[in-house]
C-alpha cells in the first residue's frame, strides 16, 4: 500500500527550511501532498492562490509530491485523501508546544491518523517564513533562505508597496 502523507502548513511562503523538511519526508513516505490550511492565528501575505504557485515552482525538482489546499480540518482531509500520517517540521524547543498541542488535537479527532516529526537540518534552524518576509520587506538579502522564485516573488511585493 502506497504510505502517503499530507505536508500541513501556511506556506506564507515556502522557504528551503520547508523544502528541507519535504526532501526527508520523501526517504519515509511513497508521496507527500503539501496542503495549505488555514491558520487563523497568522498574518498572511500572499493570496492561496499564489502559495499554490510559488509551492508549484519550487517543487519542480521533485518527483511524488503535489500541492494543494484545503478549506476545513486538516484531519478530515487527510482522511479524504487516504493519508495516514501528518508530516511536520521540527525546528528548535520554542516549537515543541504548539506542535505538541496541536498532534494531540489531531489525535484525539481522528485517531487512524499520525503525526511525523522531522527535525529540520541545522542551516535552517532560524528559518521561518515570518522572519524571512520581515527581513524582506526591510531590504535584507534572503536569497540563501528561499527558492529563487519566492525570492523574486518577495521582492516584487514589497517594491510593490514601497513604490
Ligand atoms: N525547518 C523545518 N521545518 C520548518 C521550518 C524550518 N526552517 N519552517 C517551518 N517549518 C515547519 C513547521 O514547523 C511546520 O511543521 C511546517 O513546516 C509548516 O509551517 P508553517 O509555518 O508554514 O505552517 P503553520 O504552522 O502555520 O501551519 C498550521 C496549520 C495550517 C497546519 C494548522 O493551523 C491547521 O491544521 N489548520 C487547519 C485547521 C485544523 O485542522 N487545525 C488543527 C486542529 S487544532
């Protein structure tokens, strides 16, 4: 049986920290499908329609993944697309409890579904899409930090409003 799972995030937008996570998600599980969900806790500065795009393009390199988005519980999608596991990010301790919290949640909606934590390889540590956006929209170089199409994506916005 074919082991998928469902790559959860805001992707707000994708950075090479989430890309990270994606290629050793790919050495445990058959295909990954990288869904933008809701989070109403953030700020969001791109349109799900450009996420979709900019995760589109950056995963053009890779084979067995698809993007998508999904309006709703994250477990009932999961179940609607046969997934049988959450794939996510770990970064440092500071993300333990919110993503503690949440597996628990999910857990106790659904209980045919696990959650997979990965750890995130040292580089990108301090990587997140907040930080980065931030240090974009101020005129820093992220260039190391996001694929080549985020980064002119970013650019172009905040010329955008700046102009
Ligand atoms: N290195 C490694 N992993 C990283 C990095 C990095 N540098 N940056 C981010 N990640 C990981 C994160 O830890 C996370 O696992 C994943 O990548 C996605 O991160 P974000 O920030 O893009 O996404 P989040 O955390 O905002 O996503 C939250 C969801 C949208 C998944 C959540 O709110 C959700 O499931 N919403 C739908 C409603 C629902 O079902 N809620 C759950 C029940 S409470």
């Amino acid at each position: 049986m074919e082991k998928i799972a469902i790559y959860p995030g805001s992707f707000d937008p994708v950075t090479n920290g989430h890309l990270d996570i994606i290629e050793r998600g790919l050495k445990i599980f058959d295909r990954l499908i990288i869904t933008i969900l809701e989070n109403p806790a953030k700020k969001l500065l791109f349109s799900v329609d450009e996420r979709i795009d900019l995760l589109t393009r950056s995963l053009a390199g890779f084979s067995n993944v698809e993007s998508a988005s999904y309006d709703g519980l994250l477990v009932d999608y999961a179940k609607q697309r046969n997934a049988h596991a959450i794939l996510r990010g770990m970064r440092a301790v500071s993300d333990f409890e919110y993503e503690f919290q949440m597996a628990l949640m999910n857990r106790r909606l659904n209980r045919e579904v696990q959650t997979v934590f990965l750890m995130t390889g040292l580089r990108w540590i301090f990587t997140s899409s907040s930080i980065i956006k931030e240090a974009a929209k101020f005129g820093g170089n992220i260039e190391s930090m996001v694929p080549p199409v985020v980064q002119e994506k970013l650019e172009q916005r905040f010329h955008c409003l700046l102009g």
